[in-house]
C-alpha cells in the first residue's frame, strides 16, 4: 500500500501537469502514420485499407507477404488492440513468437484494427484531432458503430465466403492508459445486436485476458486514478482527450522505479521488462511502440463501471447523468433520459450474446481478474463458451509482449 500511495503521489501531479502542457499542445497527436514498416519483419509487409465510420476514418492493417498478392480462401481473422496501443501492438515480436505471423502460417487472413483517434485513425471527413469535438466518443461510439463498420468491409474485402474471427485483448482503457478495450467492445456490441451476427458472419472470438466487468480491477495504478475520480476531473476541465506524453510519464515513472509488474500487469517482471523497452519509457532506449492518445469519454465510461462495484457484476452504457439541465462537458447529449428514455443507463445483457468464444486469462493478471471472466461465463449461454484457459504464470501485458507460443494452441483451436 505504501509503495502505492508514493508512485499515486507522483503520477497524479505528472498527470495533471502533462494535461496542462498537452491541452495547449493538440497538435503532437495529429498524425497519418501506420504501423512503422520495420515492425513487421520479412517475408512479411502490411496493406493498409481505410474504413470510413461515423465520418473517422479508420485504419485496418492486412498481413500479406512482400511483393504477392492479398492472401485469398482464407478465414479472416481480425485482431483488436487494447487502449492506449493501436494495430502496432501485435507485430514486434519475433516470426516464431507473434501471435499474427503464427496465425498467418497456420493458414488464415490476418486483419489488424487501429481505433478511432489511435495514430492510424486520426483521419475525420470534417474535424481535426486538434479539435475537442474530434475526441467527444466513448466506448459505445466504437463498439456500436466503429467495429460493425470495420467487420463488415472484411466480410466483403475477403469475398464473404467465409464467417471471420476475432481475437481481443483486454478491454478498453487508457487509464494509464494502456491496458483495456478490444474485448469490451466485442461483447458490447454482440450483447446489445446478437442477431446481427450470426454464425455465418462471425464463427469466434478469442479474448485474451478480457476485462468485461471492470468492478474488481485490482492493479494499483488503475485502482487509484479511478476512486481519486481523475477520470471526472479531467473531464469537468473539458479536456477531451488523454495525450500520448500522459501515458508515456505514467508508464517511464513506472519503469523507472521498476514497479509496473507490481502496480499494472501483475507480479509477472518478463513482460513488463518488454513493454518498457518497447515504448522507450525512461531511456529504456527508442521507442518501437508510442502509446496512443485516449478520448476522456471512454475512460469516464469504464470509471463509471468500476465505482458500481465490488459485488456486481456489470456493463453499462455510458453515464450522462440524472439532471437534464446540466450539460456534461463536452457532450451535446445531456442526461440519460434524453439519450435512452430512463435515469440510469441500460445494462449490456451479457446474456444475449451469442458468438462462440474462448476466454484465455492469466492466473497473474491484476486487470482481467478471475472474478471477472468466471461472471463472464456463467453469463454466457450454454454453448457459447467454448472453451476457459488460465494460464498459471502469465499476467496482462504478457499476453502481447512476450510468446504467444503459450496459448497460441488454444487461440488455434
């Protein structure tokens, strides 16, 4: 607890001053790149395509091999990043060890999401990320416009012959902002239009260490920023976005006094050691991942999910509020009843959802915690969960910075 309190002690100032400097410094998250090529190792490229979702233009990354044409009478299989990270996340790891490059020997068509306001997806038909209104979204925006958009075009650029899969990581959060978000979206939007994919459009969905009911969330660093209320600090000073130089302090603290095993990813050191060489926190040497800038309203949505708990389990729509006559900051839509007819925003009924899937947790994580994923299960209906995998020694970040060798058998079948 003490060696908690003295890293909140020094990230919280380095938040709110990193804020300050970034809110009058938009500009340095307004960029058009892709994923770095020297991620990706030979024989393999990407082919950048462009999905245009509620005027965001987003990125999906397609691996094909240099100079050859798009793979062809595959099963598409679309990996989706966690916060604070975009596609990049799932290309620096060795030929043998990447969980893409193993998919892609194995036979399958392997697609990369970049979220709205990642790097990759900064594009707007009309606004600028320099712009608050660029970053006024939240979770449901991209669960229940962004990815339905984003499977459909892979429906129809791979044919539509064959139902694609998905494979997600974590949930959604940047509240470090670097840890959640693929796997909550998925089951956002499979709870609340289960009938708009069937079988024959999406046959599974992997989630690696997925964080759907955010209640019991136990990594110190997350657990602070939350019952401090960071999150609705931020938001009353209508700054609308977390910068990427937050989540870079955040995390170059952390590896500094190397503690991100103890305060993030769970007592696992191997992972940890990679993500800290990999974003170049603290002189950890260059960067090869740059963490991403964070709209505040999805991380508002997921604080607003933490503080209903510990006992019940819960996903909720986000939160404008009782009192139609204050206006949330930054947001057109004043209070719950004008957006959904009731006080209290509606639940996702897990219950509902209905795509065949499989819950790869580590027994170390301190973010996907069991509670989480057991509530997940028993939710399901029968049939639907396909198969639990723990796996004893793996904690959060593991599940993308270090061999995914040790699960990839259980992501394969």
């Amino acid at each position: 607890m003490a060696t908690t309190m003295a890293v909140a002690g020094v990230a919280l100032p380095l938040l709110l001053l990193l804020l300050a400097v970034q809110h009058a410094k938009a500009a340095d998250t307004q960029s058009t790149k892709g994923v770095p090529a020297d991620l990706v190792p030979p024989p393999f490229e990407l082919e950048r395509h462009t999905v245009n979702s509620d005027g965001y233009q987003l990125a999906l990354f397609r691996l094909k091999l240099i100079g050859q044409d798009s793979p062809r009478n595959r099963t598409p299989v679309v990996l989706h990043h966690g916060f604070s990270f975009s596609a990049d996340i799932w290309f620096p790891l060795p030929l043998e060890e990447g969980l893409s490059y193993i998919l892609y020997r194995a036979g399958y068509d392997v697609w990369a999401v970049s979220d709205r306001g990642t790097r990759p997806s900064q594009q707007h038909d009309t606004l600028s990320p320099l712009q608050r209104e660029f970053w006024r979204f939240n979770l449901d925006d991209m669960a229940l416009r962004d990815l339905p958009t984003l499977f459909d075009y892979v429906l129809t650029a791979t044919g539509g012959s064959r139902p694609l899969a998905t494979i997600t990581w974590s949930a959604l959060t940047r509240y470090t902002p670097s840890v959640l978000q693929g796997s909550t979206q998925t089951f956002m939007l499979g709870s609340l239009r289960p009938t708009a994919y069937p079988s024959t459009r999406i046959c599974a969905n992997v989630a690696l260490a997925p964080v759907v009911f955010p209640q019991r969330i136990s990594a110190p660093l997350l657990t602070t920023l939350l019952l401090t209320r960071f999150d609705l600090l931020v938001q009353d000073l209508d700054a609308q976005l977390f910068a990427p130089a937050i989540t870079q302090g955040v995390l170059g603290t952390a590896c500094a006094l190397q503690l991100l095993p103890e305060l993030l990813a769970g007592p696992t050191v191997l992972g940890a050691q990679v993500l800290c060489d990999a974003i170049g926190a603290a002189g950890f040497g260059p960067p090869q991942l740059e963490p991403e800038a964070v709209s505040v309203g999805m991380t508002v949505q997921y604080g607003q999910a933490f503080r209903r708990g510990p006992h019940t389990p819960v996903l909720l729509r986000y939160d404008y509020g009782r009192t139609c006559d204050h206006v949330v900051s930054g947001w057109d839509r004043t209070c719950n009843r004008e957006v959904y007819g009731t006080d209290e925003p509606p639940e996702y009924n897990i219950s509902n959802y209905v795509i065949p899937t499989t819950l790869i947790t580590g027994a170390r994580d301190l973010v996907s915690v069991p509670w989480d994923a057991k509530n997940v299960a028993a939710r399901l209906q029968p049939g639907v969960l396909r198969a639990a995998v723990v796996l004893p020694e793996h904690g959060h970040l593991d599940f993308v910075t270090y061999d995914a060798r040790a699960f990839s058998g259980s992501v394969l079948q």
